[in-house]
C-alpha cells in the first residue's frame, strides 16, 4: 500500500478501484503516515480514474472528499471491471 501511494502520488496509476470502503480509509490514512496525503488527493482529483464498487464504497469516498468517476450498475465484481475496461481511458 505505500508503494501504491508514493505511485498514485506520482501519478503513476491511471486507474484506482476500490472494492470496500475501508480500503478508502488505509489509502488515505497511510498517505498521511507518508507525509503525501495531498499529493494523493490531487492525484486522485485529476489524474487518476477512480473507481467504486457500489454504494456504499461511493458514500465513504465522497465523506473522503474523493469523487468517484465510476460505479457499476450492480455491486458486483465483474460489473466494475466490465465498467472500467468501457469507461476509463486507455
């Protein structure tokens, strides 16, 4: 996860998809452990695609201050991936 935030920070990943809430939580709590919080959440604001499993992962983001750029039809796994593949850019 700290290897993944430094990457988001640099803005090294295109996508993030957030299967649960609390991934949200560790994301930003170990990027404030790293010191680049911010830098997450810029990255996360305008660099990177992100990507919520249903609604209650977009609840949690959006009291996070992290807009979802995506979310599924139906909560299910192979819905966000389908969702991803058509949405994101390459």
């Amino acid at each position: 996860l700290k290897a993944n935030c430094r990457a988001i920070a640099a803005g090294e990943r295109d996508v993030l998809i957030f299967t649960s809430a609390h991934q949200a939580v560790n994301l930003l709590r170990v990027a404030g452990a790293l010191g680049i919080e911010d830098d997450v959440r810029k990255a996360l604001a305008s660099r990177t695609v992100v990507a919520s499993i249903g609604p209650t992962t977009s609840e949690m983001l959006n009291e996070l201050g992290i807009a979802p750029d995506l979310e599924p039809e139906h909560p299910k796994m192979g819905h966000l991936v389908v969702a991803v593949a058509e949405k994101a850019p390459q």
